[in-house]
C-alpha cells in the first residue's frame, strides 16, 4: 500500500517552484540509519515517521537494506504495476515517499548511510569539494585529488585516511548492541580507502554480479540462526547505466528489468516464507532526469569573466571544480560575492 501520509508531506515541501526541500526531521534518506538501529536494537526512537510501517511490527531479528543508486520515485511510478517484485511490495509491504538530502549525491548518501550522519554533520557533500587539511579540491570517495585521473593519490598527503572521514560507522554501533552487520558491495571499489574507514565493524562480501550477491545473501540468510542481523547491498548499474545512455534509454531499461526479475527470482523467492520476522527495504538516493547535451551550459566556457571572483589555494591555483554537474558549487571570494551573483544572475537570465 502506499503511505499516503508520506506523499502529501514531500509534495508540499516545496521552494521557488521547482525544487523540493529535503525533510531532515522525517520522511528523509538520512533518517534511514537511526531506524533500522531502532527495529534492531530499540535503542532511541524510529527517525523515520512509524507510519511508513503501516500496519507492520516495528521490531525484528533482521533487516535487509538494498541500497539501489538512481532508482527514485519516478522510475518506481514507472515500472510498479510492470513488475512482480514491485507488486509483491505494493501488496503486502508499505511505499513512502521521501526526501533525498542536498546535494542528491551518491557521495553524501553513501556516508550518510554508512555512518547515520547527514550530510550536514559527515561534511562529505559531493563528488568534488575543498578540503583545508590538504589545501585542495579532492574526491573523497577515490581518496585523491580532483585533478588526478587514479585513487588514492590523498595517501601522499601528510594525514591519515580518518581526517577526512566520519570517526564512527553505523555497524560499530549497532555491534556496540548485539547485531551482526553485512556489507554487500562490487568489487571493483571493494575494499577502497573510503570503504575501510566508513565500513567498520561489519563482515564486508565484495561481489561480481548482482546475480553473484543474491545468490551469496540469499544462503547467508537461511544460515543465520542467532539473530539480530542487519544486512546490506549496494547496486550501482542501473545508475551506470542511466549516466551513460539516459534513463529513456533501451539499455537503463534492459537493467532495470534484469534487476527487478533477478530480486524476485533469486531473492524474494529463495527466502520467502523460510525466514521469520525479517523486513526487507529498498531505496534510493537519488532519481535521474534527461539531459540535452545541446542545451548545457559550460561555466569554463561561457562564464570565463568569473575567474577573478573565485578563490585560490596557497598554489595560486582556482579552486574548482566543486560539486558535480547537477549542482556546481563556486568558491567566490568574501568581497565578491554579491558582484559575482550579479553577474551570473545576468548572464544566466532565463536558463539557470
């Protein structure tokens, strides 16, 4: 059923017409963590409104999150009456509606997920920031400098790996209180420097494919006898996918479709009715929309007067680029700052 509750609330939390104010104190992606530490352990309260339970418990022996990068609400619109695994959701589970935080980045979602901090309290905010430790624009998911093309070029930075990242992860506490954690996550990017600090405390299952991963979980959890168990995956292609060739596209919809077939036929179904007071999650960070390479504007290339704004490292060298394509953030220099909004607000009159 959907939480009706949840969609009125996020469809009127709006701002200047075409933006949605993210829900920090309740239908939020931040307040996943908090919750699923609560069903757990009890510990605290459920961050997450207990509407978006309808009618289920709020206390079991395992939870399995399936954290689907790009799979947000438009494309749950889309594909729910098409699909099984959807209509199993809708029939006897609970759909709520929620806020990403801001910026909608893979890289703020990830830590806030891993750590239970928003984004305003891990400070990893983007793809590409200023980090004043190192002087310097980095990435702090591949661990380096923004201007290099490999990870971990940080490492030859002068500070541990734990200076830019959380102290704490999510799964040295819930191990604090009894639940046994699992990470489920490609190898490709597993383990990584980022990986290391933000999953502590969990038993970490690098994977080769998805049908690979719940395959494996799927044993894992009829194994596991002596709960609690908290467990969760990290799918990444259909958002590869989507990047690559457009979410109209015939190869985001061949994914999406893999994804939903395998999660019924080699999840849902290996497990069902053979595991007892388990609740199964899937979310997302973040949707996707179209993008008219014809239309973008280059900042680099059409903006160029704004250099003399912006501010430099102690190098001499401008501190961009920051943020990522769906929202450029702009170091501008205290003096200038409302001459460069001027300025912007002009030159981009109309379009942005």
């Amino acid at each position: 059923m959907f939480n009706t509750t949840s969609l009125e609330a996020v469809n009127a939390s709006k701002f200047s017409q075409q933006f949605v104010k993210p829900l920090y104190d309740n239908y939020c992606f931040s307040n996943i963590p908090q919750t699923i530490r609560y069903l757990l352990t009890g510990a605290g309260q459920s961050a997450l409104p207990l509407d978006v339970f309808g009618n289920l418990p709020t206390k079991y022996d395992r939870v399995i999150l399936f954290f689907v990068d790009a799979f947000g609400w438009r494309f749950f619109e889309r594909y729910a009456e098409k699909y099984e695994f959807l209509k199993t959701m809708l029939k006897h589970g609970v759909i709520s509606k929620m806020t990403s935080q801001f910026p909608s980045t893979t890289a703020a979602h990830t830590t806030s997920i891993h750590t239970g901090l928003n984004v305003g309290q891990s400070g990893i905010y983007e793809w590409q920031y200023y980090e004043p430790i190192v002087d310097d624009i980095i990435l702090p998911l591949f661990f380096s400098y923004a201007r290099d093309k490999k990870r971990d070029t940080l490492k030859q930075a002068p500070f541990p790996p734990e200076a830019f990242y959380p102290e704490q992860s999510l799964y040295q506490q819930l191990k604090s209180e009894g639940v046994v954690s699992y990470v489920f996550q490609h190898q490709s990017y597993t383990p990584s420097t980022f990986s290391n600090c933000v999953f502590k405390g969990a038993h970490v299952v690098p994977f080769r494919s998805f049908s690979d991963v719940l395959t494996r979980l799927a044993e894992i959890v009829l194994a596991h006898k002596a709960p609690p168990y908290y467990y969760f995956v990290y799918f990444d292609r259909i958002d590869m996918l989507c990047h690559q060739y457009g979410p109209a596209s015939r190869q985001f919809e061949q994914e999406v479709e893999n994804f939903l077939l395998l999660m019924d036929q080699l999840f849902y179904q290996k497990i069902r009715g053979k595991v007892s007071n388990t609740l199964l999650i899937v979310t997302a960070d973040h949707g996707q929309v179209e993008v008219d390479p014809r239309t973008t504007m280059y900042l680099n290339k059409q903006a160029t007067s704004i250099e003399h704004f912006l501010q430099t490292n102690q190098s001499g060298r401008l501190l961009v680029p920051a943020g990522s394509a769906r929202d450029m953030f702009l170091y501008v220099k205290a003096e200038y700052l409302d001459e460069a909004l001027a300025h912007l607000q002009k030159q981009f009159e109309g379009k942005a």
